[in-house]
C-alpha cells in the first residue's frame, strides 16, 4: 500500500497529519453514489427548519465577499492531503444574509443527490469554514462537488457536503447518512473521531 497510495511526509508536514492518517497521491475523490449534475442557473440553496426559510440562488452567494483559503484536508478512511487551495465564500459572511432562532443548535448540512451530514452550530460557524467553487484555481470540478461545496477544515471531510444546497436548522441533534450508519457524530480528526462507541 505504502508508495503507491501514500506519500512519506516530511517532519514539518508530519506535524500536520493526524494520528492514524498516511498524505495521499494526488486529491482522491470520495462518494457515496452518483455524482449529480446541476447547473448553475437552476442551483438553489435553501434555509429552513429553526430558521427563517430562505432561498438562495448562484449570483446570491456570488454576491458575498470571495476569499482564498489554503486548508488541510482529512478522510476518515485514513488519507489526507495537504495545502488544498480554494476559492470560496465564509460561512461567517453567509451567515449575516440568515435569521437563526435562538433555540438552534444543530444543522443537517443536505446535498444535491440526497447526501446529509449534521454538525452542531459551533463547529459550522468557525471563522475558517467556507463554500468553494474553486479549486486550484479552475471550477470546482463535479466529481469535487461543484458547483459549490462545504470545507469544514477542522473535521474529518465527510462534514464536508459536496454539492450542498440546504442547511436545516435543528433545536435538538440529528444524525446524517453516516453518522447514523456508524460514523462519529462529530468527527474530530486530532482526537480520532472516527466511528460511534455504540458500533
Ligand atoms: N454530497 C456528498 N458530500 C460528501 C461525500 C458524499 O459522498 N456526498 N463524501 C464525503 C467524504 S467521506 C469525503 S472524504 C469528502 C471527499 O471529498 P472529495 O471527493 O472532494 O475528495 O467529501 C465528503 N462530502
Ligand atoms: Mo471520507
């Protein structure tokens, strides 16, 4: 497995990898079904639930401020890779556009193709969270997500909705398609959040 999957990584990025993760070759592309295909001009984006129900549309969210984000990239199934470059929209910045009830602490991140991921407010709201529609600067390729995805840097990739269009807001915790097939609900890679201690 070792030099054809995985690359050694130097002391420095070494640092930089959690504990039980090798870096990978290249960018793996990791899904669960079929990769959807949705075009911009009928992409919608919507806010519901706890929330005040809102939709989005492309040239809403092309409206908010665009930033670079370098960010590291962790997969439960024990790759990473280093130094992803994006471009993308801050959750913080989207979340100015929202009206959020107080009682709301969770969300079910849910996905162009029927994908869903939950994560608990604090971890969504984290100033280094984004929406990209660039990687490497060319578009997000659709096998990546594209048109627009979630990175949540700070947790295992699953977290990371490809082709998101709704965010449900939640008074009381809910499990997404893997956290309920076994997946740890949040999914901490420094601390090997990998699978619930009830599987
Ligand atoms: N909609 C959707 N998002 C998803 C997934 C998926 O199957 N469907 N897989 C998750 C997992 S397990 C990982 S590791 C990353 C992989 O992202 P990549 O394919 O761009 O490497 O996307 C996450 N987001
Ligand atoms: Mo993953």
């Amino acid at each position: 497995m070792l030099g054809k999957f995985f690359q050694k990584p130097d002391k420095e990025q070494g640092e930089r990898v959690p504990p039980g993760q090798h870096l990978a070759k290249g960018f793996p592309v990791l899904t669960y079904g079929a990769t959807p295909k949705v075009n911009i001009e009928e992409w919608e984006f919507r806010v519901w639930g706890s929330a005040k129900p809102t939709v989005f549309t492309w040239s809403d969210f092309m409206a908010l401020p665009q930033h670079e984000f370098t960010a590291d990239f962790h997969c439960v199934t024990r790759w990473s890779k280093l130094d992803v470059k994006w471009t993308g929209i801050k959750v913080t910045d989207f979340m100015n556009l929202i009206e959020v009830e107080e009682e709301a602490a969770h969300i079910m991140e849910h996905c162009y193709g029927g994908y869903t991921t939950n994560i608990a407010i604090e971890d969504f709201i984290r100033e280094e969270n984004f929406f990209a529609f660039q990687l490497f600067g060319e578009p997000l390729p659709a096998e990546h997500g594209g048109p627009l995805r979630l990175v949540v840097p700070h947790l295992y990739a699953w977290k990371s909705a490809k082709w998101i269009n709704g965010l449900e807001f939640l008074k009381k915790e809910e499990l997404g398609f893997w956290e309920r097939n076994g997946y740890h609900r949040r999914g901490e890679p420094w601390a090997e959040e990998r699978y619930s201690s009830s599987f």
